[in-house]
C-alpha cells in the first residue's frame, strides 16, 4: 500500500510540474514569440527538444501516459501562447501627433 501511495504522488507531482511547465511556456512564447501565428511552431520545437533530450538521458519513452501528458502539455501552451499573444495583438497603436478630432477648424 505504501508503494503505491508513493507512485501515486510521483505522477501527481509529475503532472502539476507539466502544468506549471505550460503556464511558464505560454508567459515564454508571449515575450519571446509575440505573434500568435508562430506560437504552434515554438511550441512543437520546445517539446521536440524535450523529445530528444529525454531520449538521450532516458532512452526512447514507451509509455503512454508520457506521450499524452506531452500532447496535453503541447495543446495547452499553444492555446495559452496564442491566447496571450493575441491579446496584445489587439491593442490599440497609438499615433503621436495624429489629429483626435478633424471636425473642429480651430486644430491645426
């Protein structure tokens, strides 16, 4: 019973370390990226590199529940790059010196 409890809490601290991993890639990809159309190829890249260096320190990973938790993890810091990316895509420019009213004659 004790074995089990300690795998048991190995795979929940494995899973909240890929979500903070994704919240901590997506803040990455709005400061380095900043365009929302290039945050699926910096994503894919990210994990690739996790791919091969976990194939190098670990050999091939076999298990499924690696390749979804990777998948999930690939999904959600895209949606939340793109998210954040795309918010300050919208923001408002703003134009020093452009005329604010052009109905009033009195403004040069």
């Amino acid at each position: 019973y004790l074995s089990a409890k300690k795998v048991k809490m190995l795979d929940l601290v494995t899973l909240f370390a890929y979500i903070t991993n994704c919240f901590i890639s997506a803040v990455g990809l709005w400061y380095v990226v900043t365009r929302s159309k290039q945050c699926l190829d910096f994503t894919v890249t990210i994990h690739f590199w996790h791919f091969v260096i976990t194939c190098i320190y670990a050999g091939f990973p076999t298990l499924a529940s690696w390749w979804g938790l990777t998948l999930v993890s690939c999904i959600v810091t895209t949606f939340l790059g793109e998210y954040l990316c795309r918010y300050t895509e919208l923001e408002e420019i703003p134009l020093v010196g452009a005329r604010t009213n052009t109905a009033d004659p009195n403004i040069p």
